[in-house]
C-alpha cells in the first residue's frame, strides 16, 4: 500500500468519525471504537513496514 493509500484511509476513517458523532452516538463509545481501530491499523502499518524493508 503506497503513502498515498494510507493517506487516504485515514482521512476516510476521520470522516466516519464526523458522521459518528453527527448522530449523537455516545463521544465514549465512539473513543473506544477510534481507539481500538487507531491500534489495529498502527499495527497492520507496522507489519507492512516491516514487509517492504525485508523486500529491499
């Protein structure tokens, strides 16, 4: 997955997020989810790194 890619996830994550809290969902459970997700994709991420550098 190229930068860009990345880039573009995260932004469409932030907007699920707006969306989340513009139907007055309860802001903690909407923190558990974010952070939960957030933890996942730093560790998919990383793996990834961690694949293109074996690559080289």
């Amino acid at each position: 997955m190229s930068n860009k890619k990345i880039d573009e996830a995260i932004i469409k994550l932030n907007e699920a997020e707006k969306r989340y809290l513009n139907d007055d969902k309860n802001i903690d459970d909407l923190r558990k989810i974010w952070g939960t997700n957030s933890e996942l994709f730093q560790l998919h991420y990383d793996d990834f790194i961690k694949q293109q550098k074996a690559k080289i």
